[in-house]
C-alpha cells in the first residue's frame, strides 16, 4: 500500500466577503508564499460604496483566476494543499457564497478539508501571523486584545490561546462593538458629504494634516443600548453615527454646499496619491475648512477609539494590544495608539499595510489552528451573514 501523503502545512484561503474577491496560500499558519487581491473598488465608486449585486457578479467573474493566480504565485500544486479554507461570514450573502461554492468544490474535487474561517478572526490572525510572539511573550497565558475596526465593523475582543492536546484553538470574548456605524463606515460617509470620492479614510488620512484637528469640537453623546447587556457586564461599546450628523450640520450652517458639489465633480476618479492631494490643497479645491473639518473629525474617532480601547486594556488587564482591519491603516491611528501604549508599557501590534484592509492570508492563517484540532466545516456549509465572533 502507498504511503499517506506527508502533511505540507500549506492552506489556500479563499475570500469574497465583500468588495474583494481573494485567493493566498500560507505555511502552517505563518509563511506567506502568494497573497492575491482582486479590487472592486474602481467598480464601486461610481456608486459611492459597495452594490451587493455587482460584488457578487465581480466574485464570480474574479474567483477563478484569482484562485489560480495564487497557486502559481505560491509555486505549488493544488495537490500539495492540506486544506482550503474560505470565509463563512460574515458579509454579503451573495458575496459570500461565490467564495464558499467555489470552495467546497474544489475541496470536494481534490479530496481536501474544508475549514470555515469567521470574517473577523481572519482579521485578528493578520496580526497574529506576523506578530504573535511579541504579543505573547509577556505572559502566553493573559488575553490579548483585539480591536478590528473596518469598513463593515468595530470590534474589541479579548483573544485567548487555549492548548489541549490536537494543538491550540483561540477563543475569543466580545466586550465591545459599535452600536450604530461602523467607524470606517463614518470615515467613507464624511468623505462622501465632503466630496470626496468611496472609500474616504484613505482620502482623509491624507488630507487630515493640513487641516487643524482642534477648530471643530465633536462630543460624544452617551451609548443608548437596544439590548443592554447585564449589569454584571462592563462593556467597551463605540457610536459613530451622531459625528457624522454633526459634520452633515456644520456643513449646512456654514453653507458649504456649493464648495462641496464643486469639488465633488472636479476630484471624481482623481488618484489618491501624496502628490495628488497635495495638489488639490495648494490649489484650494480642498478649501481650509473643509481640511479643518476633516482633521477634526478624524482626530475625534481616533480619540474615541483610543480612549475604550485603553479603557478595557485597564478593566481586563490585557498584556498586548492588536489593531487590525481597513482602518487600522490610518497613520493618525497608529501614531496616537503607538504613543499611548508605550506609556503603559504594553505591547502593541498592526498588520503590514497590505494584510489591513480585506485578504485571503489571514483567512489561511486562521484556518491553521483549526486544521490543527481538525475542525472542519461541515458539508452543508452556507454563508452566515451576521455570523459573531465571541
Ligand atoms: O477591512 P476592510 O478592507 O473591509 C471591511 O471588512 O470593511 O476595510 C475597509 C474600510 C473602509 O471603510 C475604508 O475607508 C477604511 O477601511 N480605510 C481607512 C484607511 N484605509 C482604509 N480608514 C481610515 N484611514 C485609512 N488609511
Ligand atoms: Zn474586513
């Protein structure tokens, strides 16, 4: 009888949970041998944020040689893969299942396990692939916690590495989430009123410096929770949606209408580029208080974010921070959240730029554990679109 076939650690991650349709294979949960991202993005500025109906035709149109591009890039054979592992939620149904057909096909056809990842752990495994050991090597034992804040959510999780005798599993504890928007959703809704074109925070994380973050004060009202959770529970939840009220109001009382639709046409499709915006200031179609606006509230979700996120890393004694998701690219929110844990003395973690905002890499590295304690997905596996973590 031939030998079984030598594990290689090697996953194919798949992703199509919202605007990127994404294919990468990962070593045993770390080694990153190809990383393809197709964008919709172009597709959907014209629409000023994501069709659902056109992301899940882009998937389709996308997945197949997204797929392929990532096994040629990782040099490998299909053959070699120890698992496939794909997004189960949560996201766009219709998104989503392009992805998780896909997947369980080809599974099925190679005779590989499936392993279903949650949207949201992928984006905690981004850090953990590259960082892990300088965020566990205080205490292996103490939660780390995690901050994923995206276009779609905003999150803090406390994460904790539990070994038992098939490898180790994470667990994981919400203990805050947004109760209305999401704050990449207030970056992308404030540039938009602002002119400028889907998504904002890349746009304003540029434009925010030459503006002045202290000439527009925001306050945040207190939290009005739909379901409060029990008293016995201290939660570190976050609003978004009445900032974004309150720069729609400075807007009208200041008529900045007219400057806006002026705007609005000529930076429509404009390259979003150091030199580009730069440009737009020096030549004044980013007039300085619409700058000051925007560094405003830039400077007050950052402060927002940073101040429960400190607040719970005090309440659970959490010895490493992590930041992941799109926002976690805004260089404001680096800075600020660097400065303010080396105060404390905690480590501190964010992807690489490119394992921010949405990929497959993450989703393959979180599978690693999971193939590990071989939990595998069911065969009836569908998409979960309000699928939680914790
Ligand atoms: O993680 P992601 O690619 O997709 C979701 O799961 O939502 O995040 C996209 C979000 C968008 O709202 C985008 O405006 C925001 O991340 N984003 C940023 C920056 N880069 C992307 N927000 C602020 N500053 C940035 N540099
Ligand atoms: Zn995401």
């Amino acid at each position: 009888m031939p030998d079984a076939p030598q594990p290689t650690g090697l996953i194919l991650g798949i992703e199509s949970s919202c605007d990127e349709t994404a294919a990468a294979v990962v070593r045993r949960g770390t080694e990153t041998l190809s990383n393809v991202v197709a964008s919709q993005i172009a597709l959907h500025a014209n629409f000023g944020g994501v069709v659902p109906e056109l992301a899940s035709r882009e998937h389709l149109r996308n997945i197949v040689p997204v797929v392929r591009a990532a096994i040629a890039e990782a040099g490998i054979r299909l053959q070699d893969l120890d698992a496939i592992a794909v997004t189960g939620g949560p996201g766009l149904a219709g998104a989503l299942l392009v992805g998780i057909t896909y997947a369980k096909a080809l599974a099925f056809g190679l005779d590989k396990p499936l392993i279903a990842v949650n949207h949201l752990e992928g984006h905690i495994h981004a850090v953990l692939m590259e960082h892990q050991q300088a965020l566990t090597e205080a205490d292996p034992d103490a939660p780390i916690l995690a901050l994923v804040v995206s276009g779609g959510h905003t999150h803090l999780y406390l994460a904790h590495q539990k070994s038992s005798g098939q490898g180790s599993a994470w667990q994981y504890r919400n203990i805050g989430r947004t109760v209305d928007d999401a704050a990449g959703e207030a970056f992308d809704k404030v540039a938009k009123l602002l002119g400028l074109d889907y998504p904002g925070g890349p746009w304003i994380d540029h434009l925010a410096p030459h503006g002045n973050p202290r000439a527009v004060s925001f306050t945040f009202s207190p939290i009005k929770h739909r379901n409060p959770a029990p008293e016995t529970e201290t939660r570190f939840d976050f609003s978004f949606s009445g900032i974004k009220t309150a720069v729609l109001r400075y807007t009208q009382s200041h008529a900045m209408q007219g400057t806006i639709e002026n705007r609005r046409l000529t930076t429509r499709n404009h390259k979003l580029t150091t030199e580009n915006t730069t440009h737009l200031v020096q030549n004044g179609t980013i007039e300085p208080q619409s700058l000051d606006l925007l560094a405003s509230f830039q400077n007050a979700v950052v402060g927002s974010l940073l101040k429960q996120t400190f607040a719970a890393a005090r309440h659970f004694n959490a010895r490493a921070i992590l930041i992941s998701g799109g926002v976690a690219a805004n260089s404001e929110l680096r800075r600020r959240f660097t400065a303010e844990a080396a105060k404390h003395a905690l480590p501190i973690a964010f992807p690489s730029l490119a394992l921010s905002t949405d990929n497959a890499a993450m989703i393959a590295a979180a599978a690693w554990p999971k193939l590990m304690a071989k939990d595998f997905a069911p065969e009836n596996l569908t998409a979960t679109p309000q699928l939680r973590l914790g």
